[in-house]
C-alpha cells in the first residue's frame, strides 16, 4: 500500500510542479489545478495515516512523513490564502511548502525502501 500512496504523492509533485511553473513563468495560478493538486495530496495522506494506524509496528520514517505531510499542507492552506484572484502566491512560500513535501517524499520513499 506504501508504494501506491507513494505514487500518489509523486502525482501530487506532478500537479505542483506544474502549478509552479505556471507562477514562475507566467505569474498566475490555476484554482482547479491546486484543488486538484491538494485533493490528491489529501487522500495520499488518508491512506499514509491509515497505514501507520493498521501496522503493529512503529515506523519512524513513515510517521515522520506523515507530520512533514501535514505541515506541507498547512502551508498549502496558507498558500490558498494568500491567493488573491489569478496572480500566482509569493514563491517564497511555494518553495517552503515544496521542500516540506518533497522531504516527506524522500522519508516516505526511504521508509519504503529499508523496510
């Protein structure tokens, strides 16, 4: 389950990477691509949660993902309201709520990969 919520995740990169570009280069967003990118995000860490809730052991690479996961989103919400019409959010903020989950990526991917 571990590799499809990975997958998952890596989907949700996909779409913010995309929505980055579109900040970067042609200073505006796309709403339906973020809530897009956050639905996937949202339901990739649904089933991270319920993964760590069902193994009988502790694994501190996931966990550690998990709370690196719900930062990158708190940071999402904070992006959502920083929005303002179609202009692009600050991309210091963007870069922020990337690094978290692109972190949380890595720990997730080498949780996957020692277990």
């Amino acid at each position: 389950m571990i590799l499809y919520i990975i997958l998952l995740f890596g989907v949700a990169v996909g779409f913010g990477l995309f929505l980055t570009v579109m900040g970067v280069r042609y200073q505006r967003g796309s709403m339906a691509l973020g809530l897009t990118h956050a639905g996937i995000a949202i339901v990739a860490l649904a089933m991270l949660t319920v993964q760590i809730f069902r193994e009988a052991t502790i694994h501190m690479f996931y966990n550690d993902a998990a709370i690196l996961f719900v930062m990158a989103m708190a940071g999402g919400l904070v992006l959502l309201a920083l929005r303002k019409g179609t202009e692009a959010p600050p991309m210091v903020v963007v870069g922020i709520h990337a690094v978290m989950a692109l972190v949380a990526l890595l720990l997730l991917i080498v949780g996957y990969t020692h277990h």
